[in-house]
C-alpha cells in the first residue's frame, strides 16, 4: 500500500481565492471553475458554496473534480486528470493504494483560531482520500470497460465534458473514501512552511511551493497519515454489539451465492484479511460473519440477507503475498459463509454462519466465473454455479482453524509494531 497526495481546489488565482477554514477547524471544499462551456452544472450555489464565493460568480459552473458524495451532485468518488505531474504519479498507483487530496485553504473567522494547528492566514490541509477500488483507468481503457463500472464515472467533470479527455480516472470505494469533517494540515508555522508530514513521512523535500505538488508516500509514510487523520480528529469505534439476532430457516434457504470482496494480508500464505496494513476487520471470521465489526459492501450484504435464494456469501480477494509467486496479483474465491443468521448491530447489518476457507492452492481463480475480474467487486451466481462452487471448494482441507490462529497472530503483531494502525476498517 502506497499513497500520493495531490493539490485540488480553488486557489489563490482563483475567482473569489482560495475556500475558507473556519475557527473551529471545519472548512469549505470549492472546486475551481469549469472552463469547458458544453458543462451545464453544476454551479456554486448548487453545491451549497454560494455563501463563501462573490455573489458574481455564484452561478458558475464548477470542475467538481474530485467528486465526494458528501457534497451532492453524485453518488460516487471520482476524480480524473489529464496534467502531468499529477497524471504521472496516478499511474503508478494500484488497486486498493490511497489518493489523498489536499487543499490551500484561507482563514475566515475574525478572531484567533481556536487551535494552534490552524494558520491565522493561509495553510494546506488534507480535506479527504480515495481507496482506490480499481487500478487507475487510463483514457485507453475508459472506451472498453464494462458498461456497469463506465457508468460510476458518469458524473465525472472530464466525462461530462463533450469530449472525453481525462488521462486517467480513479474510482474510490465507497466505504473506504471520505471527505473529512476536519482537514488534517500539511502545513505548519506559515501556510509556506512543511510539516513533518510532508518533511519526514512523504519523499517531498519540502522546499520551495511543495504545496503545488504530487506528494508520494511510502506504505508507512500512508499508515502514519491515515492514523494522524483518525486520532486528530475522529471517534475510535467502540466494540461491535450485536443488537438482535435472527435465525433463517434453512430448509427454506435457496441454493444461489454472490461474492463479497476483501483486502488480504500481504504478510499471510492464508487468506485472511489485511490487519497490519490496513487494519481491517472484515471479513470477521472469528465470529464466522461478513460486516460484523463495519460496512463493507453493506447494499451487497443487506440483498443478500433479504433474498432467501441465497445461502452461500462467496469470499474472494487478490493475493498479495508476493512469496505465493504462482498466485501473487491474482483473484480468487477462496471461501464461503453459509447463511445462518442476522445481525442487527445498530447501524448496520451482518451476516453469520459456518464457514470455510481453503489455501490459495485450492482456491478458485475469479476468472472462470466471472467475465472482466479486475472490475468483479459483486456478482450473484444462479444455483447450477453456486453449486459446482461449492463442490470445489468443499473437495478441499477447510483452513477455517489455521486462519484464526493466523488472524491471532497478525494482531498481535500489529498490536506490537511500532506503526500504529491506519484509519480504515471494513473490507
């Protein structure tokens, strides 16, 4: 896992300057101005900025680039660029790498500010991250995807335009991008000045107007930002509780499946989920569940629990112990959960039942279910497909117990690093 920060938003060059951080650390993203004229939205005032844009400008078109739902106007995370730098150190990212984007924001309250990390002027900040869900999309690829990932981008600024013409597009995981409540700073005594972020942890000198830059972080520089965001300014989840618990009637269950995706753990031969470097939770296997501990995918677990002609949650990832050489950078199923009850956990719903997992070895490549892989994230299976699934997988050793035991280990060995572990959860 890697990650680049980049540079978005309206600037000091900007109609109307840079957008505005508040006394008590909350702030306002403002994209810049759409400067192709076939883009009919949207403007300021739709995106609820018209307050801190002049009232001449308030009805312009904005590049909303990147897109974060938290916004309105889309559903999905989307950005895409066609400069280098930018377009230069997007290429090198993978699936599942972070993109952070960082701001220059000005300050906007009369009095001093109520935290001593905020400049009284100008600062940069991080306002929010992408997980990629995809390998980047270069304009090349965009033409021949399918047509249910070309759709997510369809809010795109560079797709709305009437000629395509972004280098490349990343797409965010829903559960795992976000723009924060409060921006995390770059900066430090003057909006000029580095901090350590960007002088110890990115490979960015810090010298002259970084704040202009592609900031590239290595795997710890991206653990150590995702851990400041999370302590600087966001809650630690309690223990997950089960609110209520409801029994399916299995002899009423169906014999159809759908997969569900999670990130594995470089650092295992088995296929368990990654808790040291990214610090996930799911899937949850030592209570035998999918979304016990957070969302992941949660629209594909609520179908699931809801449908009662499904009974097999297919479990699948792509391996990512280089030492695996035969199966390294690959996808495969590499288990199930068979549906046996609900969980209601609040604010969220989970599966649990017995489960089985098996060694890469035995598993299933993605590939002979499942046209355009790289795309897969969910997929239902009718029950002729779900049951040679199943037979495959149930010819094998289950490794259930040998991926507790490696779950086990992988947190103690986090618990005792000396990295601490990064802000996402779920998948």
């Amino acid at each position: 896992m890697k990650s680049v920060a980049l540079n978005v938003g309206a600037n000091s060059n900007t109609p109307g300057g840079r957008g505005p951080i508040y006394s008590d650390g909350s702030f306002e993203y403002v994209p810049i101005a759409e400067a192709d004229k076939t883009v009919s939205e949207p403007t300021y005032s739709d995106l609820g900025l018209a307050d801190v844009r002049p009232e001449e400008i308030r009805d312009t078109v904005i590049h909303f680039d990147p897109e974060f739902p938290e916004i309105g106007f889309t559903d999905h995370y989307t950005y895409g660029d066609r400069h280098p730098p930018k377009t230069t150190e997007i290429a090198k990212l993978e699936e599942g790498d972070i993109l952070f984007f960082y701001a220059t924001l000005d300050y906007a309250s009369d009095h001093e500010p109520n935290y001593d990390w905020i400049n009284n002027d100008w600062g940069a900040y991080i306002i929010g991250h992408f997980t990629l869900e995809y390998d980047p999309v270069s304009k090349e690829e965009y033409h021949s995807l399918p047509e249910e990932v070309k759709k997510q981008f369809a809010t795109n600024a560079h797709v709305r335009r009437e000629e395509f013409d972004a280098e490349y597009l990343v797409l965010g995981n829903s559960d795992e991008s976000r723009l924060y409540e409060t921006p995390l700073p770059f900066s430090k005594g003057s909006g000029v000045e580095a901090n350590e972020y960007v002088t110890e942890h990115s490979e960015d000198s810090g010298e002259g107007p970084w704040y202009r830059r592609p900031l590239r972080f290595d795997k710890d520089g991206t653990r150590t930002i995702l851990q400041a965001q999370r302590e600087f300014h966001s809650e630690v989840s309690d223990e997950p509780t089960v609110v209520s618990s409801s029994e399916f009637d299995r002899s009423q269950l169906g014999h159809k499946g759908q997969l569900q995706f999670f990130f594995h753990a470089p650092e295992s031969e088995f296929p368990v989920r990654d808790i040291i470097g990214r610090g996930k939770t799911e899937p949850h296997i030592e209570e035998q569940a999918e979304n016990y501990c957070n969302e992941c995918y949660q629209p594909n677990i609520r179908g699931f629990l809801k449908n009662n002609s499904r009974r097999y949650l297919f479990l699948f990832t792509k391996c990512e112990n280089s030492d695996l050489v035969e199966f390294y950078d690959e996808r495969y199923i590499v288990g199930y959960i068979e549906k046996e009850r609900k969980l209601d956990m609040g604010d969220h719903l989970a599966v649990q039942g017995p489960t089985r997992l098996v060694r890469f070895e035995n598993a299933i490549p993605l590939s002979e279910v499942a046209e355009s892989p790289r795309y897969v994230r969910m997929k239902k299976f009718d029950e002729a497909t779900t049951r040679q699934l199943v037979n495959q997988l149930d010819q094998h050793p289950n490794v259930f117990e040998k991926c507790i035991e490696e779950v086990e280990r992988l947190k103690e060995e986090d618990e005792s690093g000396d990295v601490p572990p990064p802000s996402s959860c779920g998948c």
